[in-house]
C-alpha cells in the first residue's frame, strides 16, 4: 500500500471509529430514554437498564456505519484538497486509483463489519433485548417492589410495602394469601430482603408474624418469627417469545422452517428483509464511490470544493432513501427489490466512470451564483443579528 497509502488508510479509519461512536452514542441515548421505566417503575439498577439498552447498539451501528464512512472519507478528501496534497499527487504521476486504493481497503473493512453484523449480531442483540425486557416485565420481584402500593401478584395474594431503602431492603411488608379457599393467611414483617439462588427465588422476612385462619377454625393462628422465607419462584409467568422477522436470523431468512407460521403469513416481509441484509455491505462500497467522484480530482484553490460536498451528501442521501423506499415497496411488489441493486450498480459505475475520466463533479454555474448571491445576502443580517 505504500506510507501515503498507510496513511491515508489510517487516517480515514481513525475518523471513521470517532464519527461511528460519537453518531452510535448521541442516538443510543435517546433510544435509552424509551426504556427509562426498566429503572422507574421496574425497580432495576443502572447497570442493568445500561446492559439492556445497549443491545440495540448492533442495529444502530448497522445503519450508522455507512454514513460514518462517508463523514470520514469526505473529511479526509477535503483535508488533503484544502492541503493541496491532491494537486502535488496528481503533479508527480499518481493515478486516482492509487488514492482510491487505501480508501477502497477503510470501505471494505466496515462492509464486512456490516455484513457480520446484519447476519447475526444485530439480531442476536434485538434477541437478547426482547429476551431480557421480558423476563425484567414478567419477573414477579421487579413487579412488586413498588412502595406504596398494593399489588395483586397472583390471583387470590396481595402485596404490600412501605418503602425500599437504597440497599434493596423493603420495610413494612404486608402479604394477604386468599389463594387456597380453606386456609386464609396474613404475613406482617418489619422489613424483608429478595434472596435470588440456584434453588428458586425468596423473600426473606424479619421480625413479623404469620396468622393463619382455616375456615373450618372460628380463631385464627398466630406465629411469631425472627426469619421467615417466603417462595417467590412459582408465582412468576413463563411467557413464549415469538421473534419478528427483524429478529431472525440471515440464515433463518434464506431457509425459514417449514413450520414456521410467521414465514408464511408474511412471505413479503421476510423476501424484504432478506434483500436489506443481503445488500446492506455494498452501501458502504457505493456510498465511498460516489463520495470520491465527487471531492476525489484536483481542484484549484479557485474551485470550491463546498458545493461538491454538498452534492456527494445529497447523492448519498437520495440513493439511502430510495434503497429504504424500495425494501418499503418490494415487501408487496417484489419487482422493486431488484431495482436497488440497480440503482447501486448505476451509481457505483457512473461514479467509477467520473474517477477514470477525471471529471470533476460540479453544480451548474448559475446555481453556484445562485448560492453565492443567497450568501452575500445572509450574511450581514446575521452579523447585524450577532452585534449586540
């Protein structure tokens, strides 16, 4: 590859990992926001709502890491036009297929991280978060850690508590059992703590009575207690997770099971998200192609290279969203699944045309005066605007 080649290479690498995990986090977080009552209302850590929000990340990096590349090999072009190091590569013989090279090897690597990722980790994580969301939703104890509430956690049992201090401990406990219609039984405790085990799930009780009244028994019974266990474990519903089409796996698309209903009843949504994975690793291929046509050539210092890269983010953006249009529209007429990878084909061979050529890609001129003009106009009322 050479050392300009190496740096390039790194460079743009560099830049790309910063822009993937800075885009990935900021929308990371707002997606987080959704699940805040994992933390509110379920009684769950920060650990376990960061674990368990994270598992979007996968997705998320599936749909961010082509525009990062394009962030970064734009970055990196427009730094090496702004340095001259364009112009001073061309002058000394250097095709623009040796420029493209290093930045060919940066969009390989992040197709086939795309690829792995739309194979199995992003639904695998999709698949561990419906997994985990349920099983936090439908665990008893995280249901009934509620202060202040009474709440029916089986049909005929009432819970009660007080509070629960920092430490996990609940204080003020009550537990009304009317679930065998012969035996009524009231549990008060002073505080009580959730011991989890191979064994089962309990609630520990400390310094509380137990009073037990059969119907067959005018006078109820009466115990005391220092400690108590109460099982937890066979109060808790087991429900069948069934996986969307987004959650199965590539694999799973390709050759669905024989049996399996959703296969079936949604054929077009299955034939959609198998062509989105399939031809997800070749935006990333596409999208530098078009990136490098545009801000690849030399240009003068009396070129502006402002409005090229607003025409590579423009063409970049109508290809990504006609793509999303079309798994849209394929999922009922299939015809338009095939037209995406068209379209990828076109773009990816006029974009390689113009690198050969040397063509700069540049917007008519009367739309370049057009801006300037609109420019000239703005700018000193927002300088008025900023005058204090």
């Amino acid at each position: 590859m050479g050392a300009i080649g190496s740096y390039i290479f790194r460079t743009t690498f560099g830049v790309f990992i910063l822009v993937v995990t800075s885009l990935t986090a900021l929308i990371w977080v707002t997606q987080a926001l959704h699940d805040i009552d994992l933390m509110t209302s379920q009684g769950q850590t920060i650990f376990v709502f960061i674990a368990i929000t994270g598992l979007i990340i996968p997705l998320l990096v599936l749909v961010i890491a082509p525009i990062a590349l394009v962030v970064s090999v734009a970055y990196v072009l427009n730094k090496l036009g702004t340095d001259s190091e364009i112009i001073v590569m061309n002058a000394a013989g250097m095709s623009p297929w040796r420029l493209l090279r290093p930045l060919l090897g940066v969009a390989g690597v992040v197709a086939i991280v795309v690829a792995i990722f739309a194979a199995y980790v992003a639904p695998e994580g999709l698949r561990s978060l419906k997994r985990w969301i349920m099983d936090v939703r439908t665990d008893l104890v995280t249901n009934i850690i509620q202060p202040g509430r009474f709440v029916s956690i089986d049909s005929g049992m009432t819970f009660f508590m007080r509070e629960r201090t920092p430490d996990g401990a609940l204080h003020g406990i009550v537990i009304d059992d009317q679930r065998n219609p012969k035996e009524h039984i009231t549990i008060l405790a002073q505080q009580g703590d959730i011991l989890k085990n191979d064994n089962g799930t309990y609630l520990i009780l400390q310094n509380g009575s137990v009073q037990r009244h059969e119907t067959k028994d005018p006078d109820p019974t009466m115990v005391v207690f220092a400690k108590y266990a109460f099982d937890l474990s066979k109060l808790g519903v087991a429900q069948p997770i069934s996986y969307s089409v987004r959650e199965r796996y590539l694999w799973q698309l390709l050759w669905p099971a024989a049996d399996d209903t959703l296969a079936k009843k949604e054929a077009g949504q299955f034939r959609a998200e198998l062509h989105d994975r399939l031809i997800a690793p070749l935006y990333p291929i596409a999208f530098l192609l078009i990136t490098y046509a545009y801000l690849g050539a030399p240009r003068t210092t009396r070129q502006s290279r402002s409005m090229s890269l607003l025409g590579a983010i423009s063409a970049v953006a109508a290809l990504r969203l006609v793509g999303f249009a079309c798994i849209v529209v394929g999922a009922r007429i299939p015809i338009f699944l095939f037209l995406q990878y068209a379209l990828l084909a076109i773009a990816s061979g006029l974009s390689l045309w113009a690198i050969g050529r040397g063509v700069i890609i540049e917007p008519p001129a009367f739309l370049n005066n057009a801006v300037s003009w609109l420019v000239e106009k703005l700018m000193p009322r927002f300088a008025k605007a900023e005058t204090p």
